[in-house]
C-alpha cells in the first residue's frame, strides 16, 4: 500500500460520515486538472470504494480548455496522456470534454484577470460533462489549505467572509459537488503523492502560478513558517464558526 493512503482514507472517511456525501448507487465524476490534488483525489478514492458502506462508481473527467491552440508547446496533450495512464492505474473510465475555453478567455476576452472567467467556464463544463455520463456527483480536489486561501481571498479582495461548502447542492444543474477531501492538509497529499509512483502534469495554462492564489499561498506559507500551525487554527475557526457548513463537533 502506498506511504500516506491511510491517512487521506481517513481524511475521506471523516468527511464522507460526516457530510454524508456519498450514498448508495451514486455515480461520482472527479474532475482531473492532472495536478496533486486530483491525482490524490481520484486514487484515493478508487481505494475507498473497497471498504465504503455505500457502493458507488467512479469516472474521471478532463476538460480540455485548448492552451495548446495558444501556446503549440504540446503540453496540454502531453498532460492528457498523464492522466488517461493514471485512470488506466485506478481502473477508471476517463472522459476528455474538448472545449473553446482558453480562445474565450485570453482571445476574444482577453481577460485581463483570466482566472475567475476560466475556473467558471471549466466548472460548467464540467458538470456537463457528468451530465452526459449519468452521473449524481461530481468530486472536486479541494483540501483544507485551499479552504483556508479561499477564506483569505475573500476577506482581501472582496471584504467577505466565506469559501467553499464540503457539499454544495446544485439544482440548475441538477449535480451535488463534493469535496472529499476538505479534511486533508496539503502536507499529507503531496506525501501520498510523492510515494505514488504518478507524474503530475501541468496543462500549460499560461499565468499559472500568477494569480491572486498564489499570492495568498505565498503569504500563508510566510506567516505558517513563523507561526507554525496557522493554518490548521485557521480552519478550526471556521470549523467552530460553522463557516461554508463545515460541522464544529468534528475532531480533527
């Protein structure tokens, strides 16, 4: 068994009896960007179906926003081919929803704040990908520390208070989205990760790793270095505040 899967199963356990997330029958969709968190995502639940008290299938998705078209580095289909190797591993049907997503967004837009435009566009897509495939849920990599620069985000540059829920509802869309690993520290994912014998692979966008995100990322790695455990009292804040409908009795 690889190094770390025991943990992030019980990161995904907690979460699941927690939120009750998954339920008999479900067919869940994992969107797979190819990144750690998907990667971590899709294998871990793929291991997870073995003990679960509720059946359910799984199929990862990809949507192809088209950078290649933009750039002609060839490194969005070299991603590809990572993560169809990856669902090959896990066993995993991979459906790839070809879209005009990165034409709109840096040519016809031309956004100068592309991020916002594109994660929705991708999220549409997304779903109705898993529309198209039958599926009750779809399953987002989203981990504790992305709940915490979420918060951060929102209470910068918007002057709110708030994230993401662990199980958002979607009517219009007639979809619930999950995130199975609300529970889990970034630390433990790239542990499992590093140890999965997987290569990660990065689609080309390209202002990746210039965004507000990475801003706050770079802060809260600052401040966690000075003040080790910030982040994790961060999110026992909203935990206790029962921010995004996360459950304050929940002992992590």
């Amino acid at each position: 068994m690889t190094p770390g899967i025991k943990r992030l199963l019980g990161y995904i356990r907690k979460a699941d009896e927690d939120c009750h997330m998954i339920e008999d029958g479900d067919r869940i969709a994992v969107g797979l960007s190819g990144g750690k968190d998907s990667t971590a995502l899709l294998l871990a639940l793929a291991e997870y179906r073995r003990f679960c008290a509720h059946p359910f299938e799984l199929v990862g998705v990809t949507v192809k926003e088209g950078f290649d078209s933009l750039t002609g580095s060839g490194q969005e289909a070299s991603a590809l081919e990572s993560i169809r190797a990856l669902c090959t591993r896990a066993g995993v049907l991979l459906h790839i929803e070809p879209t005009t997503i990165a034409e709109v967004v840096f040519k016809a837009r031309e956004e100068k704040n592309p991020c916002s435009l594109c994660s929705r566009m991708r999220r549409g897509a997304l779903m109705d990908a898993a529309r198209k495939l039958g599926c009750t849920k779809v399953a987002l990599g989203h981990h504790m520390d992305d709940a915490v620069e979420t918060l951060m985000m929102n209470l910068f540059f918007e002057g709110r208070l708030g994230g993401f829920p662990p199980v958002l509802v979607l009517k219009e869309a007639g979809m619930t989205q999950i995130r199975p690993l609300i529970y889990a520290p970034e630390k433990d994912i790239r542990y499992f990760v590093s140890h999965a014998d997987v290569k990660e692979a990065d689609m080309g966008c390209p202002v990746n790793r210039s965004t507000q995100r990475e801003q706050i990322k770079v802060l809260l790695r600052r401040l966690e270095r000075e003040h080790k455990g910030l982040k994790h009292r961060i999110f026992l804040a909203m935990r206790n505040a029962s921010l995004d409908g996360l459950r304050p009795e929940v002992d992590l």
